[in-house]
C-alpha cells in the first residue's frame, strides 16, 4: 500500500556517479510501457535494489538495507494486472504497482534505474496509470511517501500531487495505510498525497529516482501528452 520499508532495498552501495542522472540527449527516449509479468521479477528485484540506495545519500541506510519484494508478490500484481514497465529497447529501466482503492488507484511504488533517471520516464509510468485508472472510474492517483526527501513528495508535487485533506474520499483509506505504516517509519516522515485523474500539472524534468513500500506489504492520471522538455516518447502497450 505504502512507499516503504519491504519495498525498499538493501542493494550493495553504488557510487554517487552512478546515481547521478544521466545527461540529456540529443535526441527523445523511445519508452515502451507494457504489463508486468513474472518473468520480469528478478530484474523488478533489482531495480527495487538499485534505486533504495539513493536513501543513503540522505541519512536513510536503514532503508536502503531493506530487501526487495518477493518474487511471488511481483507475481501476484502482475497476474492480478496492476504492474507495468517501462523498457528502452530491450532493457526494463523501471516499473510500477498499483492497489486498486474504491476511488482511487493507489500508487504502491514506482522505481526508475538510475542510470536512466532524468528523463521523465517515472512520470510516464503514472501517466500510464493515470489513463487505466481513469477507465475504471476512479477520480485519482494516491501514494502515501517521504515528506522532505527530495525525490518523494517533492518530486509528486511537482507532477500534480497535493497533501489528502480530511475532504478527499479517500482519506479514510490512506489514514488506515498511513497507521499501518507507523509500525515501521515514523508517521512525522510521512505524507500521503493524491491527484484528480483530470489534473494536467506543468511541465517539470523529474528527478526520476524511486519510493518505495512498507514491509507489511507483499510488494510502491490523464496527464497525456508528455511535456516536450521530459524528452520522452511513450509506447504503450495494451494493460
């Protein structure tokens, strides 16, 4: 449900270079957005590993040293079809899971390698999710996240995302995730956050980095087109 701890990753510590963004180029990322599956699961593992370690840049090792979801909680999203990825070429650089609240589809993590952080392909995940929520009827995007890391609410709030407030239908639901999560992250760190299925939120470079699920978790828009400065093309493949 959460961006967090069991999410998170407990990944070998990679060097700043390598989770520094890399630079524009010269010419748009061809991005291909399809349906997880279980093949996929030990590279989502591996992503997973790669983009915890950016929480040791910010203090925050004991995330970082979280392990991976399992194999059969990325199996589960993937059959219950709640998970994509994104693929330039034939690599996965990223992907997405999602739970499926009443009125919203909750956002329970999204990770971007960071070697191809940058280049607006975690907000291409969302958008894809965006569009797949809004055929379901549901009149939001939520995610529950990091309130002062740079690449948590910051970096949502950037796409369109705003703090629930006690008016939103799906306060109720993110306050019981934001409860579960207190077993684990001190509640002050956390902040859960939403976005109408209708917003268009202006253009922005994301910072492409990863949040991450809580633990007690088995594995964490329409906003079309794509801003021109996130230098992104999107396939999207049918899910």
């Amino acid at each position: 449900m959460f961006a967090a701890l069991d999410q998170v990753s407990k990944a070998s510590a990679l060097n700043r270079s390598t989770l520094t963004p890399a630079p524009p180029q010269d010419h748009p990322v061809r991005l291909n957005i399809r349906p997880a599956t279980l093949v996929d699961s030990l590279r989502l593992q591996a992503l997973q590993l790669l983009a915890g370690a950016a929480f040791r840049t910010v203090g925050m090792s004991e995330i970082a040293d979280n392990a991976p979801t399992s194999v059969a909680a990325f199996g589960d999203y993937a059959a219950a079809g709640r998970s994509w990825v994104a693929e330039e070429g034939d690599t996965v650089v990223a992907f997405v899971l999602v739970d499926d609240l009443t009125t919203a589809a909750h956002i329970e993590q999204v990770s971007v390698d960071p070697a191809h952080a940058g280049r607006g392909i975690g907000a291409g995940l969302l958008d894809h999710v965006q569009v797949w929520a809004t055929a379901r009827g549901h009149t939001a995007l939520t995610l529950t996240t990091f309130r002062e890391v740079p690449w948590n609410a910051p970096y949502y709030a950037r796409l369109g995302f705003t703090e629930i407030t006690a008016d939103d239908p799906e306060a109720l639901a993110l306050a019981r995730i934001l409860a579960d999560e207190a077993v684990f992250l001190d509640p002050a760190t956390r902040v859960a956050m939403r976005r109408p299925v209708t917003s268009r939120p202006r253009p922005v470079r994301p910072l492409g980095q990863a949040e991450h699920q809580a633990p007690h978790q088995p594995e964490d828009p329409a906003r079309p087109p794509q801003h021109a400065d996130e230098r992104l093309t999107v396939e999207s493949g049918v899910g």
